[in-house]
C-alpha cells in the first residue's frame, strides 16, 4: 500500500502541474501572455452587435435548458495533457464521478483503481478540495468571493469550482448585460457577458473580463465557452473550453435510454490554455437526473468521512496559518478502512 501510495503521490504532482497553470490562466494572474494570438474562435467576430434583444433570447434558452436539468449523477475519465519541469510531453488520466444539483452545488471527484485521489466541491456560498495523495493528508475550504492567486495556488484546484460550472455549460448567463455578435467566419454567433473577477484578484484599473459562448443559430446550446480579458486590440485568452458533444440526461433511473425529450447537457468538454501545451478533457457517460445524497454536497459531512488529517480555513485572518483539527474520524469498517472512502453516492 505504502508503494502504491508514493506512486499516486508522484501521478499527483504531476497533474498538478496543469492544475495550477490552469487555475493560475483563470484567475488572470499567470506571468506572461500568450505568445500566440487568442483564437478565431473568440477574436473572429464584427466589431458591431446585433440588437441585445438577440442576447436576450439565447440568454433564456439556454438558461431553460439548464433548469430542466436540475440535477446530474454521472461517471465519466478526466484526462491531463501537460510537459514536465524537464519538458517532456505528459499524460495523466483518472476515473471521474460528478454530481451536480442546479444551481451551484457541485462534486467533481478524481478516483484511480477505486481509491480517491481528489474531491473538489461547491455549494452556494463556498469551495473546497479534499487532497487524499499527499502524505499528510488535507481539507482545503474558502469562500467563492474571496479566493485569491495564493490560495488557488494552494490547493492547485483545475478550475475554480464556480468556473467549472461555467465550462460545463451548467451556470444559468445573466438575462440581460450581454451582446451578440456575429463571427466573420462562420453562421455562428457569439454571446459575450461581462465575467465578475474575485474580490481578492480585483484592482483598480484592471482590464475587463468576459465570458464568450459561442452558439450556432439553431441550438440553445454553445459549443465553446472561453474567459477573454481586455477588449479589441489588447483582448487575449485566459481560457476555451471547447464542448465536443453533448448527450442526454436520464429522467428516470430505470429508464435504459434517453427518451427523445429529456435535457441535453455537455458530456465532453476540451480545456485548453492558448499559447501552452497544457490541456484538461473531461468525458461523462451515462448521465442520470439522480438525487444525491446530501452529504455529497456538504464540506463538514466529506471531511467526517473522508478523515483528512487537518482542516485548513483558507480565508482565515492570519492567512493560512489557522489550521483547525479535522472533525472527529467516523467509524472504521471491520477492514481497518476509513468509512465511506470508496463510494458516498
């Protein structure tokens, strides 16, 4: 077990890598820019919008969409394409269980061979990240309004989990603020809305930031999504997460197939950052609308279980230093595992 461990420990280092060019590329905080131009997909537009009525109205199709989802349980692989500290090209891949509950509450666990690596969570008001790899195991937790570059650092999260949602296409856009405008290059339109910084990034006199949803006509739902900040000739890149296919959602579980009505949501997402080698893709399968347990979505429910061996407040006053004790550990199994380490759901 001791040798196994030290190999998921050095799996993790390395994925974790991407993460935080990652997280680092999300948050605007990364050193340089990219030394390539941000993509067609983004820069490829008319200078001119058409009437914010149009924004309107892919805004509330969109939105309708989401909300007939409700809820997902679903499995999937998460796949890391990144280069090493010694420039060699690598890859990391992992087994994916997601859970998500419109309209923040969200699950994002990295497991291999059956025991998890990571679990990343959300609900409303907070983020966190349950590091089991490490030798001395950790729960990481802040608020969504307060994260800042040194915590992202910390906790090398992949994306911020609101942001995750966002790339998901499970985040609800604004009904109004937005534009549309028409690619040159293609049928397509492209939606763009104003994208809030957190509060611990924010500074006077910093650019603009914006989501942009790319839309063909015809369907409700955006094929790119990508984080742009600055606008015209000084617009670059932060992030694209490119939607390859979207797949229907269960509605019953004791339904084999999708019926011809049920919700369609992303269920292969590619996220690159330009101008680097580094590349995250996640693929779900089998999509169920399943309530999940309410623990699921509760930070104090996975540290009981889950037995980290400290807790840190991330938005402590004294930055970082107010490790608190975990909770008290839950009852072992006969096995001499920790309870509920291998399946919550």
């Amino acid at each position: 077990m001791g040798r196994f461990r030290a190999h998921n420990a050095a799996a993790r280092g390395r994925a974790a890598g991407l993460c935080a060019v990652v997280t680092l590329s999300l948050l605007g905080c990364g050193g340089t820019p990219p030394e390539t131009p941000p993509s067609n997909v983004v820069r490829g537009s008319s200078p001119s919008p058409v009437p914010a009525a149009e924004y309107s109205d892919f805004a509330a199709a969109h939105n309708a969409r989401i909300a007939r989802l409700g809820r997902i349980a679903s499995r999937g692989v998460v796949n890391f394409y990144f280069t090493d500290a010694e420039g060699d090209e690598r890859f990391e891949q992992g087994d994916l269980n997601l859970r998500y509950e419109a309209p923040n509450r969200l699950a994002f666990v990295i497991k291999k061979v059956g025991e998890t690596y990571v679990w990343i969570g959300a609900d409303a008001t907070r983020y966190w990240l349950i590091d089991l790899l490490s030798d001395e195991t950790a729960a990481y937790v802040g608020r969504h309004d307060r994260l800042t570059l040194e915590k992202a650092r910390r906790l090398t999260l992949p994306v911020a989990p609101q942001d995750l949602m966002t790339l998901l296409a499970l985040r609800p856009m604004p009904a109004s603020g937005g534009d549309v405008r028409r690619s040159q290059h293609s049928a397509d339109l492209l939606l763009r809305v104003p994208a809030e910084r957190p509060s611990g990034v924010r500074a006077e006199g910093d650019p603009s930031r914006y989501w942009i949803y790319r839309f063909s006509p015809e369907t409700d739902r955006p094929r790119m999504i990508a984080l742009v900040e600055g606008d015209g000739s000084e617009q670059r890149t932060l992030l694209i997460a490119q939607i390859d296919k979207y797949s229907q959602v269960r509605q019953s579980t004791v339904q084999p197939m999708p019926s011809r009505d049920d919700p369609w949501t992303a269920s292969r997402v590619d996220i690159t950052v330009p101008g680097e080698h580094d590349r995250m893709t996640i693929e779900l399968d089998d999509m169920v609308a399943r309530s999940s347990r309410p623990s699921v979505f509760s930070f104090e429910s996975r540290v009981g279980a889950l037995q980290p061996q400290r807790v840190v407040e991330l938005d402590a006053a004294d930055r970082f230093e107010a490790d608190v004790p975990a909770m008290p550990p839950s009852p072992k199994r006969s096995d001499d595992r920790p309870a509920e380490r291998t399946d919550p759901w």
